[in-house]
C-alpha cells in the first residue's frame, strides 16, 4: 500500500509529526487525527481514537491496514470503522463552535440565544451571569455525527461581550467615572452611582480631589462559578468646574483666591 511515493511521504510525516507529539507528553488521544484522513472523517474536524497500544502503528503496515486504508486510501466516508488485531476503532464528531454577542448587562443577569439548526430544529442556549469574553458555552451531543459507534461532538457557543459606553470590566470588576460638582467636592455630600443592578449613594468627604478612586464592594460581575458571589466597583471621581459665571460668582472666586494666598 506504501509503495505510492506520495503516500510513503504522508506515512513518514505523520510518524515523525505524532513522535514528536508523544516527545513533548502528548497523550495519543488528544494528537489531531483529522488531517492525515483521506478524503476527510465524515463530518469534519478532530478525530478521537479509542486504542489499545499505538506504539506498533509505525512499525506494522499490515496490522493496521484498515487504519491506514481510512488513512491513505478514499475513506470518504463510506468506511465507518476499521478492525486492527481485534481492535476497533472509533472516531469522535467534530466539536462546532458558534460566536455569539452579548452586552454587559446581558453578562451582568445572564441571557439567551435560540439557534436554528439544520432541518430548522430550534436549540434554546441559555448563556450564565458572569461569562466573560472568551467563555465557552457547550452544548453536549450538538456536534458533528460520530463514526464507527464514536460519540457525537459537541456545540461551543464562544462568547464576546460587547464594550459599554460606562463601564470598563477587569475580570469580575468594573471601573467607573462618576461626576462630582465643584460645590460637593469641596464641602462633601453625596452622589448617586449607577450601576448594573440600580443607583446607589455614594458618601463624598469634603475636599475630595479629583481622580479619587472609591471602592464599592460588591457591586461588580458575578463569579461564573458561583453568581452569588461578586467583584467590585471602582468609582472614580471626575470633579466638574462650574460654567457661564456671573460677574458676582467670578467675584466671589476671585475673593476667595485672594483669601487663599
């Protein structure tokens, strides 16, 4: 079967490729099998190996030739399994992954999305508080079809969460400006905060400077793992001076510089 050159060639590269994999501790069945299969595993995408002992698969062609004919030789999806010294081989579905966009607050309360999948079967993703960009959804068994009684992959939802015009997240944290006038920055007061789950008051101590970071605990992102629990707001105070002054205000102003000196 190896007498092609060609097929010599794909033969020795996919030795040398898994030897090196097993060199850097790879366990067999996480190396990518998808590549080195003619014509494609039916249904795409990674391909997982039941096994007994690989280590002969590079120095005895005919044992494995049912392997190799799936491998070298038109599997094209016709070939649903193949039979090496008793041994069966079985063939994972292919994992899908889907992007899918939400805003914050949809990550703040968790959300939803309904997908149409073929045959126009609706699937309903319910996508948790506390995801963050990069977070996985899976959906067991919505993968690609399995071959040779393998298992069907699975559906991964990838999710991006959008910016937001007000808060910047770092990790279950977010950050915040808040405006504070001239008048309660310098004598104090209060002000109110807007967050994700409604306003609170925010005490200000007299001369607060601007650029002033208030901590408001709890008032972050839910932890994925465990909602109940949050990160922190961070409240950084943006003193605003006051604008079209009277001539008497600019009067007063320019008292107190005086008084100041």
């Amino acid at each position: 079967m190896l007498s092609d050159p060609e097929k010599r060639k794909k033969y020795d590269q996919l030795g040398a490729d898994y030897q090196r994999w097993q060199r850097m501790g790879g366990d067999p069945r996480g190396f990518d099998w998808s590549q080195w299969f003619a014509g494609g595993q039916p249904g795409g995408g990674r391909v997982h190996v039941e096994y007994g002992d690989l280590g002969d698969l590079f120095g005895d062609f005919g044992g494995f030739s049912d392997f190799f004919q799936a491998i070298f030789g038109g599997m094209g999806g016709q070939r649903r399994t193949a039979q090496t010294g008793g041994r069966t081989w079985s063939y994972r579905g292919q994992d899908y992954e889907h992007p899918v966009e939400i805003t914050l607050e949809e990550a703040f309360h968790g959300t939803q999305r309904v997908l149409e999948k073929e045959g126009g079967r609706r699937l309903t993703v319910k996508i948790p508080p506390g995801v963050k960009t990069g977070s996985k959804i899976r959906i067991a068994g919505e993968g690609g079809p399995g071959v040779g009684g393998g298992a069907k992959g699975d559906l991964f939802l990838k999710v991006k969460v959008l910016p937001h015009p007000v808060f910047e997240r770092d990790g279950d944290d977010l950050h915040c400006e808040i405006p504070v006038d001239l008048y309660t920055a310098l004598l104090g007061g209060e002000v109110l905060v807007h967050t994700l789950d409604g306003d609170v008051k925010l005490k200000i101590p007299p001369e607060t400077q601007s650029g002033r970071v208030f901590r408001l605990r709890g008032r972050g992102m839910p932890q994925l793992r465990n909602p109940q629990k949050r990160g922190d707001l961070y409240a950084k105070v943006r003193v605003q001076l006051p604008t079209k002054l009277t001539e008497k205000e600019k009067a007063l102003v320019r008292e107190l510089a005086e008084m100041r000196r």
